[in-house]
C-alpha cells in the first residue's frame, strides 16, 4: 500500500498523470470505493486490500473522467485485462494511461506497457475456466436450464447496473435505447428482461474479461457473470480467442478472414 | 387516543392464515435467493422479518416496476383505445419498517397532484399496511434525520411492535387496521403499559432537514460540489429503483401495425438519456448535473411543491449502490458545505 501511495505521489507531483482512479475507504469496513485523486498530498487516501474489487477500468471511457487529463488506474488482473480489450478495440491507445499494476496477492507491479500487462495477465488464470456454477448449469437440461434464467430475469428491475459496471459497456448509444425501430423491448417484463440480457451477453461475447462486476452490481443478485463466462468459452472453443490477453487482436465475432475454415460463409 | 392490544407470539401465524381467509394477498418480507423481497407468503414460515431492510422496497404493490395503461387497435384510418381495466387484488403488505410505511404517503402526493392516478389510488385504496417497528438499525438508517423514527406508526395501517416477551403490541391506527383486527378479534388480548421508545434501537438525527431544506435552492449553481460528489457514481438507477419514493416513470409503447399497449415502467433521473431531447441536447449534461437532481428533487423541489420530504431515510440507496454512492454522507456533507 505504500508502495502504491508514493507511485501515486510521484506521478501526480511530477504531472505524469492528473488523477489517480484507485481505492478508498468506503462507507463501512466492508466497503471501499472508487477515489480521484488529484493531488500529490491526497494521495495518502489510496487504500489496496480485499474489499477492493470494484473494476475501476469503467470510469477511464466517462467524460467527466476524460476531462481531468491522463489517469493513472489501480489495476487488478480483471482491470488489467480490460486495458488491454480497451486498446484492442481502440479505445486507448498506448501511453493514454499509466497503470499501477496489483498483482493478486496485492504487491504493486511495474507494467510500463502494453506487453508488459500482457506478460503479467497470460499467467492469471480466468475464473470461468474452473468456475463450478457454470458446470452445474451445463450439467442441466435446456428445460432445467430455462427455468433457472427465467426465474433469475424475473427478478431483473432493469436498473442496467450490469451495463454502468462493465467496462466494455461504453457505447454511447445502447441498442435498448433505439426505438426507431425499437430493437428490444425496454419495459422490465419477462420478454424484455429475457431480450436485454441476451443482447447484452451477445455483445459482450468474447469481449467480456471476466471481471465479475455486473454480478457484483446487481441488486437483486443475478448471477450475469455465468452468462459471459459461459459465452467466453463458446468462443475460445470455436476461435481459439480469449479476449483481455492482447492489446492487438481482432476480434472473432466481426472479423472475416478469406481463408475461414467454416465455408457458408464465402 | 390509538387502541392498543397486545398479539401473543404463537397468535401471529394464525393471524396470517385469518387474513387470506379473509381474501387478502399478503406480501411480505420473505427470503429470495439470498436476498429479502417482498412476495406473497402462504404461511408464517415464509416470512424473514430479521432483516433490517428488504432489498426492494413494497412500492411495487402499489406502483409496480412495469404496467399496462392502455390498448389500442388500428382498423383502416380509426384508432380504438380502450382504458386497461383492471381491479386491485385486496392486498395485505406485513412487516412494513416504519419508513416503508411513510412512503406510501409521499407516493400519494404525486400520483393524486392533480389527476388522480386511477391505477395508483385503485392498488393504495385496496392495500392495508401491517407496519412492524424496527428492532434494529445499521449505519446506513437515517429515518429520524428525515421525520421518522424506528417505532413511527403514521403510515401503517396496523402497527405491530415486538415485546421483550416475544408478543407483540398492535396500534390500531386506522379503519383498515381495525378491520383486520376484526378478522381475528380473539387474538387481539387487551395492552397494559408498555414502554415502546424502551424497544426501538437509537437512531440519533444525523442533520437538519430544514436547514438542508433551506440551503439547497442557493446550491443549484455550486458545480463543483456536484461534479465532485458524483464523481464515482457509475449512472445506473439501483438507487431510484430500490427506494420507496421515487416515483418518475417513462411510458413505453410496444405495437405493431394492428395495434399495441401503452405501458409505464419505472425510470430513473441517474440516466443520461432520463433528459435526453429528441435534438440530441441533453439539459443534464453530466452525472454531476443528474446527482444535483436527484438530490434536488427529494429535498427541496418535492417538499416546495408538495409538502413532503421524498426520501424515508430507509439506507436502500447507499446499501445497495454498487459505487457506494452513501446518500445520508452527501446529505450531512451539502449541510456542511460553505
């Protein structure tokens, strides 16, 4: 932790960075919470222990955020896997951010770039790789498998906290806010919880880096996280691709290669 | 004077079983993959009142999350509309906090402003409250900062609140009370002196609401307050969703080229799009702009207008926020502000 603290300190007395998105205290001993700090004598208020798990990589693509110039984030291995997504999907470009590395066990890591993040992350294992709930789900039958979903989305408020933690959720228009034509329905009703979270498992497949923040924001404790981690695998075996590992990777569900093995496509 | 009785301990399932015989719903508190919920309950075993708070507060009995308002047909160049009738099922919430209880009032006072919301006052008129004083509060509770307090009966309908002994007293508060009481008249033995304040957790009022009040008009322009305490809200709409009095709805239309329905569902002021103009202007630019209106709304613009405070102090918001936004900090930090 002071380790992180004097990086912080250094970085925003030199004017590498002008704010450092890390941890804080938060409302109780449970908690802790995102902070911006922007001066080097703050820095002091950086906190690195196991209630920090919030992916602070979400608040690198909000203007508001933008606006006070280059950022440094603490990064743990989810964040820094997003960095990479990010960059491989050209929403940050090398140098656009430092990052204070924390390696799982919670030391600070030197990561002056983008291969360096990529050395790091290659040996961090995902968590659906081993995950036992997505087991118990594919243990299922479809019927059984339904009837799981359906019950966790009717729970579902639509407060889209699944979509304002993730960090890959940065479109500035979402498809459930089109209405001409209305792709999916918006009303919180079984058909339009049910259509949201497809959509939003979709468009996160094989994007998603397995961070766990929509589970972690969900209110009422819908477990979304099994529907990317499940979507991850699909892709990993259908195109060898695991997203967050490469700064540089084209991305499998919107990348056409002339000499792709499946052939109804050509 | 309110009628006071005392329920015995073993009387209270059977008081559930005489209020379904009676052709009540009661929704109540009640496990739910981990979290507590309201939800219809068959017996008393289905019931949790040990949580502090449900995780989504009863307005959904009254104002649910998604409705139809209307339904329409297109024949040639005619449009038919008719009105979604419908009738409230008799519903009995049990286990309401105190500050649960209040917000129903303050839901009221915007659905009855000035047309009467027919699906609103239909589900409140057929609802009855069954309150249960708190036994305990955490650090997110703030209700006597905001006019309540952990023993308040002024919402309920009936009030129960659980004696040392494991009984409960009941105040009959109203008409709707006594009528359930009537359901189960030999459960209801006759109250000797009890010392209530003696059974409710001490919650100290942690600001004054008038000041806070008072203060907020002058602090529409203070920017900078507002960037900064928004700063780690990630703009989704847990807190309005999960809180008792907030009221904004968007209507929905879904139809096809035969006809459709017109829906209303819950939205949220945390949204960017909650203002967005079919120009692209959007007049709440930031999340700084939409944190000043949340807060604005509930504490000056709500009470200027109609007279109530549109926050219970229930904690919801800040329990659940999964930015640990922490409304009772903000709110004692606006009153401290130069």
């Amino acid at each position: 932790m002071e380790e992180l603290r004097a990086k912080a300190k250094e970085l925003l007395a030199a004017g590498t960075v002008k704010v450092v998105v890390g941890y804080g205290e938060g409302s109780d001993k449970y908690r802790a919470r995102a902070v911006f700090v922007r001066k080097a004598e703050q820095a002091d208020k950086l906190i690195c222990d196991a209630r920090c798990q919030q992916n602070l990589a979400v608040y690198l693509t909000r203007s508001e955020v933008k606006a006070m110039g280059k950022p440094a984030v603490v990064a743990r291995p989810p964040a820094m896997r997003t960095l990479l997504q990010l960059a491989a999907e050209r929403q940050l470009a090398p140098g656009d951010v430092v990052v204070l590395g924390i390696s799982a066990d919670g030391k600070l890591l030197d990561l002056p770039d983008f291969k360096a993040i990529e050395s790091y992350v290659a040996t961090v294992p995902m968590d659906w790789e081993s995950n036992p709930e997505l087991a118990r789900l594919e243990a299922m039958s479809s019927e059984e498998r339904w009837a799981y979903w359906k019950e966790q989305f009717s729970h579902c408020i639509k407060c889209y906290a699944c979509r304002s933690s993730c960090p890959l959720c940065y479109c500035s228009r979402c498809t459930v806010e089109c209405n001409q034509p209305q792709w999916i329905f918006a009303a919180p009703h079984t058909l339009g919880n049910l259509e949201w979270h497809v959509m939003r498992a979709m468009h996160l497949a094989g994007r998603c880096i397995d961070c766990g923040s929509c589970s972690d924001a969900c209110p009422v404790g819908i477990p979304l996280n099994l529907l990317t981690q499940m979507l991850a695998r699909e892709v990993k075996s259908d195109f060898d691709q695991v997203a967050g590992l490469s700064a540089d990777s084209e991305y499998a569900l919107s990348s056409f290669k002339p000499d792709d093995k499946e052939d109804f496509i050509r | 004077m309110m009628e006071t009785r005392i329920l015995k301990k073993q009387a209270l399932g059977t008081l559930l079983e005489r209020i379904r015989g009676g052709g009540f719903r009661v929704l109540a508190p009640s496990k739910n993959d981990g979290h507590v919920v309201f939800k219809e309950v068959a017996t008393l075993a289905d019931v949790d009142c040990e949580a502090i708070q449900t995780t989504l507060s009863p307005k959904a009995a009254v104002f649910p999350r998604c409705e139809e308002l209307v339904n329409y047909t297109f024949t040639a160049k005619n449009v038919r509309i008719e009105d979604h009738e419908f009738q409230a099922t008799p519903t009995v919430l049990f286990g309401v906090r105190p500050c649960d209880a209040r917000s129903l009032a303050i839901l009221n006072s915007v659905f009855a402003w000035d047309v009467k919301d027919v699906f609103f006052q239909k589900r409140l008129e057929a609802t009855t409250v069954i309150g249960m004083s708190c036994t305990k509060a955490d650090d997110y509770c703030f209700c006597t900062s905001v006019g309540g307090s952990p023993g308040d009966t002024s919402g309920s309908d009936l009030s129960l609140t659980l004696l040392g002994c494991g009984d409960y007293l009941a105040e009959i508060v109203t008409e709707k009370g006594r009528r359930i009481v009537s359901l189960a008249e030999d459960l209801f033995g006759p109250a000797g002196k009890v010392n209530k304040e003696e059974l409710l957790p001490k919650i100290p009022a942690k600001f004054d609401v008038k000041e806070l009040t008072g203060k907020l008009p002058d602090m529409f322009t203070r920017n900078e307050i507002w960037a900064e305490q928004a700063m780690r809200c990630i703009g989704c709409s847990t807190c309005a969703f999960v809180c008792p009095c907030c009221a904004c709805f968007d209507i929905q239309d879904e139809a096809s080229r035969q006809g459709g329905t017109r829906l209303r569902c819950w939205d949220s002021c945390g949204h960017g799009q909650f203002t967005l103009h079919a120009s692209g202007h959007n007049p709440r630019h930031s999340q700084g702009d939409r944190w000043r209106q949340r807060i604005m709304h509930k504490f000056s613009y709500f009470p200027d207008r109609l007279g109530y405070i549109a926050c219970v102090g229930c904690g919801r918001c800040s329990r659940s926020c999964p930015a640990d936004m922490n409304l009772l900090e903000h709110l004692e930090s606006l009153v401290e502000a130069k």
